[in-house]
C-alpha cells in the first residue's frame, strides 16, 4: 500500500476462466483503512465450481475509499490507485479419504410423558463434534444446551420432541 493515509485493495480471480472478473468472483477486500504504508490479509476458499489450472488474478490497490466488488474490471470508484495482474494455479480439490459417520442412536425411543430415558450413540466417527438437537416439528431443529457428549438423559415433553444428533 502507498504512503497516503486512507488505503483499501480489493481482490479478484476468474474462477470460470472467462476473462472477466465478475462482482461474483471477487474475494475480499479491505472495510477499514489499512492506513500509510499498511497491508491487508484476503482470506478465501475457492468454490466448488472453479474451473481447475492457471488463470487471473487481480488485485486493486492504493484507492482512498472502499474497493467493491463490481470494480474488477472498468473504471474504479476511486480517482487513486492502481490494478495489477498475476496468474494462480486452481489445483483440484483433495478426495475426501474419511467421510463421517452419522452413527446410530440406541435406547427407548418411546415414553411415557414425565419419564426418563437415555439415548446412546454409537458407530459415528471419533473424529466428530456432537450436538445434540431437538424439534417440535421435525423441520426446525433448535441446539439442546451443553449436550455434546454420545448420550442424552431426558425425559418426554408435550409436545414430543423429535431429537437428533449431528
């Protein structure tokens, strides 16, 4: 960034390799001035539509106001700055060696109102998070508050929930 105290940049790549980068493939910017002589981190992740190999990237900097995302190409709202051009590898995205397993959830899933009932999960993945969750519905599911651990002690409310885990 340059000397003049207000600088914004902002960042684009051509992720469908048109040549033309779109508000759509713009991955970030800066919302507060970085200031004289200051730098900005873009932090992004590719979307699954890239389209592997090289093409463009394009960072525009130096401007006195806020980069937006229409301003990948064309004129720039700013009167300062400038646009510069480089080329990145898109590399295909690694196979997924260990998918998680959802498991099974045991124990009397059907009780009287007032009664209490634990529900165990077992066969998931050791290297998941548990949430337990419950829904009135069985649409809208809501987090049961501090239940993360493989079994569930509750008893039956009115309406009957529908509980699951995640």
């Amino acid at each position: 960034m340059a000397s003049d105290p207000n600088q914004y940049a902002g960042a684009w790549i051509d992720f469908n390799r048109n040549s033309i980068f779109e508000s759509t493939e713009f991955v970030g910017g800066n919302s507060i001035d970085a200031g004289s002589n200051g730098t900005i981190t873009i932090t992004f992740a590719p979307p699954v539509t890239a389209i592997e190999g090289v093409t463009a990237l394009r960072i525009r900097g130096g401007h006195n106001i806020e980069v937006t995302s229409s301003e990948g190409c064309g004129l720039a709202f700013s009167n300062f700055g400038e646009t510069e051009d480089y080329l990145v590898n898109i590399l295909p995205q690694p196979p997924c060696i260990d998918p998680p397993v959802a498991g099974t959830i045991n124990g009397i899933l059907s009780v009287c109102n007032g009664e209490i009932t634990t529900l165990t999960l077992s066969g998931n993945s050791s290297n998941t998070t548990i949430q337990w969750q419950e829904s009135s519905d069985g649409i809208n599911y809501f987090d049961i508050p501090g239940e993360i651990s493989a079994s569930l002690t509750t008893e039956s409310l009115l309406p009957i929930p529908i509980t699951r885990q995640l």
